[in-house]
C-alpha cells in the first residue's frame, strides 16, 4: 500500500520496496519461462541498489546509455554492460572504455556506420578486438540505426578495422504509442531476423540479438532474440498505465506532492488544485497521446494540465470533493527516466514507513 510517511517534506520521490521487487521478480520470471536473457536497462533507476535486485534476480547484465553510466555500474559491482547507443569514440571516450577493460568488465557498445566503427577502432588500437560491438538495426522507431540490408557492409567494415562483431540489437521506440505494442514487437522480430539472415549467410557468427522495451518485452516470444532490454518496468510510469502496459497496483515510484491552493471553478474556469511538484521534479515529457502530465494516485480520472518549474495544475473530476489545502497526494510521472534524473536521491518505504534512502548515483553521467 503506498502511504506518504509524515517526515516527508514535499516533493519528494518515494519508491515502495515491496512493488519494486515485485516488479523485477515479475519480469525476471516472465523472461526465463520464455527462455530468453534479460538485460534490463539501468538508466531508467541510475541507483546501484535497484541494479543490484535486478542481478540477483537473474539478469545477466545491464544495459545503460552512456559511458558514464558504464563507469558507475561497474564501480558498484557490475561485470557484463552493454552500451545501447551507437558511439562515436575519440580519444578522451576510447580510455574511459579502456579503463573498463582494464578493471575485466565484459563491454558491449553499438554502432552504426563504417565510420563510426573505423573511427572507434582507430581510438581504442590494441584494444579495439577486446569488446563486443552490436550493430543497431532500425526496426521501425526511425532515431538511429541502420535498415536491415545495410548491416553485412556495416559489419564487414567494423571487422576489417579490428572490432568484433558479436550480434545486432533495436530500440522498439515506437511501441510506446496506444495500439503500437504488438505491432512494434512484430517489426523488432522482422527487422532482426532479416539482418541476422543476411550477416549469417556472409559468414559472421551472430550471437547476440538484443531488442524488447518494456512495452515489448513480455510481448516477445520464442524467436532469434536472445535478449531482451525493458527498464521502466522496475517502477511503471502513466505512460505505461495509459498503454495498458502496467496497473496501479504495479506503480512503484510516486512523488509525494501537497496541495499549496485550491479554486472550485468559477467564471468558466475549471475546479482545480495546484500542487507543489512542477517539472523540476516530475519532468516535462508528455506525448502527443498521452491525458495528461502525470496521474494522481488517489484519483486516476484527475488530469495534470500544466505543469510549471515547481507547480501542477490538477483539474478535478466535477463529482468528487475537491483536496484540501495540505493535502499530501501521490503523483505519479509521465515518464521515470526523466524524474530520476532530476533528484540526487530517493526515499525507500515499505508500509509507509521509510527504510532506506537510495543516491541517484549515475544521475547526470550523460556522456
């Protein structure tokens, strides 16, 4: 049960251990039965303890998005790391990646271009064979990547400058949309299928083929993949709930928020509260879909229209009984990533009773 223990000064961002666990026990499962790996991404949490739960829950490693992330993982204990992301690697990124060969971490990154792979080989010399390099295959979300039939020339660039190609991997981006999730975990199969076949029968060894976000990754089947990359799933977020992806009951991570001023609506104006979380703390993410800025956890018909640096505006269902000023309210974000990034800690509970407080260690590790 979520409560808001009372030596909470708000805004603050609370994580319910129970849901949590729960959460990462859920998924861990569901990945096993389906015979895959998972590799859950950490830069949804950026806190080593959540990555910790994750591990012992079976997870053969961590996805992260930056150097920096890398960096703060392995110096809390983490030995297998993937780097999603498709780097460019100079000089001053190819000693952070070496350094982290050095201390026998098991390195992953992703390219997409000769060049890119020409220039990463070039930067990390000797090094340059010791970690694993994925290509990113474009699976229908259009950011980075390459089309399916690019990938034996990309390929067969990065292993003439040096590198090892162990696989390929997608971001399925575009399921996180209403009625896109299947269709999306369709495309992610297609696309990496197609470009497993093509490197395949032009003599690489494809070992790895990594896709799944969490609106996918219970979605994916026995197939080629061989793992799968969902992060939100440790806390859910209204993104997630409005996808259908989670329940309230899987939200895990709320931002305890008071109401600081109250209008019934008058003059045409809507009944509203103001809340003191803005998007210095909930993050400003909404898609063009989505109802809101943010759910309330008491009332999942209320609606976030506005959000200010340090203020929601919250309109009220015309039949339920306005908060009163002092409140405390639970909100949950549009979209953790972003929340998480922007506080230096969280605040565990269990029971409404708070247990532990967690540093946002590879907060603001961007590059």
């Amino acid at each position: 049960m979520h409560l808001i223990p009372e030596s909470i000064d708000t805004p603050e961002i609370l994580i319910d251990r129970d849901v949590l666990v729960r959460n990462i026990d859920r998924m861990a499962a569901t990945v096993r039965t389906k015979g895959l790996d998972l590799r859950p991404h950490a830069k949804t949490h950026k806190v080593p303890e959540i990555a910790a739960l994750q591990l012992s829950a079976g997870a053969v490693g961590l996805t992260v998005a930056t150097v920096g992330e890398a960096e703060v993982f392995a110096e809390h204990g983490a030995d297998d790391v993937f780097i999603a992301y498709p780097l460019w690697v100079g000089p001053q990124k190819a000693e952070r990646l070496r350094r982290l060969l050095h201390a026998d971490i098991r390195l992953a990154v992703g390219v997409d271009s000769p060049e890119a792979a020409e220039m990463m080989a070039q930067s990390m010399g000797a090094d340059a064979g010791q970690m694993d390099v994925l290509l990113e295959i474009d699976s229908g979300h259009h950011r980075s990547g390459i089309a399916p039939e690019a990938a034996v020339a990309v390929a067969e660039s990065a292993a003439a400058a040096g590198l090892h190609v162990a696989g390929i991997f997608t971001f399925p981006g575009h399921s996180y949309a209403p009625g896109m999730p299947i269709k999306a975990a369709e495309q992610e199969e297609a696309a990496l299928a197609a470009a497993s076949n093509l490197l395949t029968n032009a003599g690489f060894h494809v070992e790895r083929l990594s896709g799944g976000s969490t609106p996918t990754a219970t979605l994916t089947g026995p197939s080629l993949v061989t793992e799968v990359r969902p992060g939100v799933y440790v806390f859910g977020d209204a993104q997630q709930l409005e996808l259908e992806r989670c329940t309230p009951e899987d939200i895990a991570l709320t931002v305890a928020a008071t109401v600081v001023s109250r209008h019934e609506g008058t003059d045409g104006m809507p009944r509203r509260v103001i809340l003191d979380a803005g998007s210095k703390i909930l993050g400003s993410d909404r898609p063009a879909w989505a109802t809101g800025f943010g759910r309330v956890m008491e009332h999942l018909d209320a609606r976030i229209t506005a959000l200010s640096e340090h203020h929601a505006t919250v309109v009220w269902p015309p039949d339920v009984t306005l908060p009163a000023l002092g409140e405390r309210l639970r909100v949950i974000p549009n979209h953790v990533c972003l929340a998480m990034n922007l506080v230096d800690e969280v605040t565990v509970t269990a029971d409404g009773t708070i247990i532990d407080r967690w540093r946002v260690a590879a907060r603001g590790r961007n590059k």
